[in-house]
C-alpha cells in the first residue's frame, strides 16, 4: 500500500462527486486526454468510463506509477510515463484538441502551469487546461487588475488564456486532508491579437524585475528593461505607479518594447 508522500505534495482526491464534476467540464468521449498526476487513478477510472481516443498519463513516483501500470495493462488507449512533468517534453507529446487535466502537487504548481503559457507553438494544440490549484494560488492566477490578488502570474495568464470556469474544493475531498482549500481552474487558450510578444520568457522576466520591488514606483527599474525613448512611446504609464497600479496592456507593451 501506498502512503502519500509530502515531498512530493501527494493528497490524493477521493470525492466522486468532485471528480464527476471536474470531469464534466469538457467533452471526453472520443477526445485525447491528458493527465497530469492520476495518483491512485480516482479520476483515471472516471475518465476511462467515458472512452477517449486516447489517455496519456504522467506520474512522478514510481511506486504509483508501477500500480497504474498493472491497474490498467489491458487499456490499450493509455499510455502511462513516469515522468517529473518539470523536465518532461509535455509540447511535443500533445495532440490537436487535447483536454489536459491535473490535480497539481501545491509545492509546484505555479511551474506546471508557466510550463504549459510557454509553449513555443501557440495556439497550442491543447483545447482546455483544467487544473487543480491551492485556494490563494488559484486567485493569484485569475487576479483581475487593480484587485489585492492582481501580480505577474494573473498578468503572465492573462496573456495566453481564457477562464472558463472554476469551483472550490474543500479540503474534506482528500485524503489526507490538506489544510487548504483548493480551486478548479477550467481554462482555453486564446490568441492575443493585440500585442506580438515573441517569447513569453521575456513577459517573464519584464514581470519579474518590476514587481521585484512592489512597494517602489516602476521608474527605476523599468530604465534596465528599455530606454527612455522607448518609454516615452507607452500610452498610459506613469512612472510614479507601483507594479500593481499597471494595466496587463502596459506590461504588454513594455514587453514588445523590449523585444524590439
């Protein structure tokens, strides 16, 4: 028998009407799946009932992924990698109109997602994100601008994808049971037809040095992003903000600015 691991953020879902209703957010039949993390395979199990066309699956421990192997050796439509998604080629395994969903270890699942904003090919060939996520993480993610959750993840999401849907999980729903409630974020990914930023490391580290002091005014640090030519060619940025007192656009364009 397994026990879950802290080390790798392992609280295993055990509530089949959560899991009905996280698998209810999109069409499986005949679709291909992802899944990041089955763990013991509650929502796997859930998964394989409405038949895809395929299911690939990605688990890190090697314990669970030699149970799942053995649970599910006569599906022929699932393929199991044990893997650390971290350092895993997820792009190049993702087929057209792929649902990818993940109950995510909290210690890292602010990476996972980055990981999936930056793919080199975008439009990706993924159709929806549904990821788990802790409470006050999920906010940071979905933090509309001028709101206390409102920071360089909800400008980086904001960039690349659409909020679908979302619902919290008590804490109740897992075994252990976490001191967290967690969220559901359903999310598809959008083209920006505004702004042609190249490289989204680039919105990264713009986001990175200028919320690296959130209380100071941006004018500072934005001199070591781009010259003061290029600032002045910014609609609507004053110099005297603080971080989060900047539109997501302004972020954008200090990011095409820099590019170029």
């Amino acid at each position: 028998m397994n026990f879950a691991k802290k080390s790798l953020g392992q609280n295993y879902l055990i509530d089949k009407n959560i899991i009905k209703k996280i698998i209810n957010l999109v069409k499986i039949k005949n679709r291909n799946i992802i899944e990041i993390g089955p763990g013991k395979g509650a929502l796997t199990d859930e998964i394989l009932k409405r038949k895809p066309s395929s299911l690939t699956i990605i688990e890190k421990d090697t314990n669970l992924f030699n149970e799942l192997q053995d649970k599910y050796k006569k599906h022929n439509e699932i393929k199991i990698y044990n893997a650390d998604i971290l350092n895993f080629d997820i792009e190049n395994i993702v087929i057209n109109n792929s649902s990818i969903f993940g109950n995510l270890p909290y210690n890292i699942s602010s990476q996972i997602l980055v990981k999936f904003l930056k793919f080199k090919k975008w439009p990706p060939k993924f159709k929806d994100l549904i990821f788990m996520f802790q409470k006050e993480l999920g906010d940071k993610i979905i933090g509309k601008y001028s709101s206390s959750n409102y920071g360089r993840l909800s400008i980086l999401s904001n960039y690349r994808l659409k909020i679908i849907e979302k619902f919290l999980v008590s804490a109740n729903c897992f075994f252990p049971k976490p001191k967290i409630t967690s969220l559901v974020i359903h999310a598809q990914p959008i083209n920006n037809n505004f702004f042609k930023i190249k490289d989204l490391k680039n919105l990264e580290k713009v986001t990175n040095i200028l919320f690296s002091n959130k209380r100071k005014m941006i004018n500072k640090n934005i001199i070591k992003l781009i010259s003061r030519h290029k600032i002045k060619k910014i609609k609507g940025l004053n110099l005297n903000s603080r971080p989060s007192e900047i539109k997501p656009e302004i972020y954008y364009k200090i990011t095409e600015l820099y590019e170029g």
